[in-house]
C-alpha cells in the first residue's frame, strides 16, 4: 500500500476521492449481466471492419504520401541530399 487508501464512512470524505468525497463502486463486485441492445454486436462489428479494413489503412496511405510530397517539395528547393557537386 501506498498510504492512498480511504476506509468508507460517512462522517468524513476520503481526499483523494473525486467530486467531493462521492466513492465510486467498486467493479470487483458488479456481478450483474447488462443486456446488450439488439443489434449492438452487429453494429460493433460493422464499426471495427471499418476502421480496421478501410480507414486505417486509407489514412497510413495518406500519411506516407504526404511525407513523400513534403520530402519532394523540400527537394526541389534545397537540391538532393548528399555532398555538393563541383563544377556544376
């Protein structure tokens, strides 16, 4: 332990608690099932291939491609990368 537990009374509000002394439950003994919405999987689902199959990879594309396009832009300002050229 490191001295941050508050026993729960009523007479005094533990002072790390948030909000004024509210304690929050405790999920270690939340052991009642929350009934999933119909439809709620499926929706679940639909939102995850999305993001996983189209959005993340269409935005990892873009990104690269915009680095590419800063990395030309700044080239064809400053030159190519490497020692200068003699002579030329």
């Amino acid at each position: 332990m490191l001295g941050f537990s508050c026993s729960v009374s009523t007479s005094t509000a533990c002072p790390f608690a948030l909000h004024g002394g509210i304690q929050l439950p405790d999920a270690r003994y939340d052991t009642q099932e929350r009934p999933i919405a119909p439809g709620q999987r499926f929706r679940e689902l639909a939102i995850f291939l999305l993001l996983a199959l189209a959005i993340w990879p269409i935005l990892s594309i873009a990104f690269v491609g915009a680095y590419g396009f800063i990395v030309w832009i700044y080239q064809i300002f400053t030159g190519p990368p490497g020692p200068p050229t003699v002579g030329h």
